[in-house]
C-alpha cells in the first residue's frame, strides 16, 4: 500500500511502499512468516507490515 498513488508507467514500480500486507497461504506459514516475510520487507524501508491468517475466525 502507498501513501500516495505511483506514478503511471510501462516500468516496474521502484517505490517503496508503506505497509504491506501478508497473507498466509496453508503450507507456506514458514516462508511467509520467515525471513521472506516481514523480516525482508523491513530491511528495505517498509514501514509496517500486517499478516493475516485467513484461516482464524476473528472478527
């Protein structure tokens, strides 16, 4: 998610954005939550990361 709107264009977006959010996907908990996951995004300026698990029945 970014703050503002990227600008249009054919290229591949070199904006970092400010939150990104994980989804879980069954059998791939420890890749998303691992160093892959939060920890990378992190690394290179992501101000927040949110995981989700759709498979909790919160509210």
């Amino acid at each position: 998610m970014f703050c503002a709107e990227p600008p249009d264009s054919d290229e591949a977006i070199e904006l970092i954005p400010a939150v990104v959010v994980e989804i879980l996907s069954p059998g791939y908990e420890d890749k998303d939550l691992g160093p892959d996951g939060a920890p990378f995004y992190l690394t290179y300026g992501v101000r927040d990361v949110v995981v989700f698990d759709p498979r909790q029945k919160e509210e």
